[in-house]
C-alpha cells in the first residue's frame, strides 16, 4: 500500500468510527469527515433520531462544520470546498449530493 492510500485508509477509518459512533446512538451509521490541506477540518455523524431532524445527515454536519471553520480562520467557503476532500461511509443520499454539489 502506497502512502497516499495508506492516509485515506486511516481517514476512512476515522470515517467509520464515526458510523459506529452513531450506531450506537441508534442513528443510522453513516460517518462523514472532510479533509483540507491533509488536515480533517469537519467530521458529521448521523443526528436525525436524537434531534428529531430529518436533515441531519453526518455530510450535512460537516459541511456546517466546515462553514464554521472557514468563518473562524478568514477563509472563503468556496477556496476551502474545491480543494478538500470528502470520506463518507456510505453514497450520499439525494439530498446530501445535492448540498455537496451546490459547494463545490
């Protein structure tokens, strides 16, 4: 295994941990981390049983969670979107592709 597979294989598993995490919370487990600059800025776990919210899909908390991270470092969304990378556990449903789309 090559070093770059090796680190998307230690994000994935960070992925995952984070779908067992919501599992046990009796969430569907679905884990989500955002990576930029070899750094993971954003993780999401499914939150739709605990708070009642249909929206609250592990992606659509990282992508809330990168948000906030772009407006407490100065960054522009757009300039942080383009150039992460995304590891989620499962293919994204319709509306999550939709959200990862409308980012960049």
């Amino acid at each position: 295994m090559g070093e770059a597979e090796s680190i998307f294989f230690k994000w994935m598993k960070q992925a995952l941990a984070l779908a067992e995490e919501a599992q046990r919370a009796n969430e569907v487990p679905v884990g989500c981390i955002i990576v930029y600059k070899d750094k993971i800025i954003a993780t999401g776990g499914n939150k739709v049983n605990q708070t009642k919210n249909a929206t609250r899909h592990a992606e659509i908390i990282a992508i809330e969670k990168v948000r906030e991270f772009c407006l407490a470092e100065g960054l522009f969304e757009k300039d942080v979107f383009g150039l992460s990378t995304l590891f989620v556990t499962v293919e994204p449903c319709v509306m999550c592709t939709g959200a990862l789309r409308q980012i960049g």
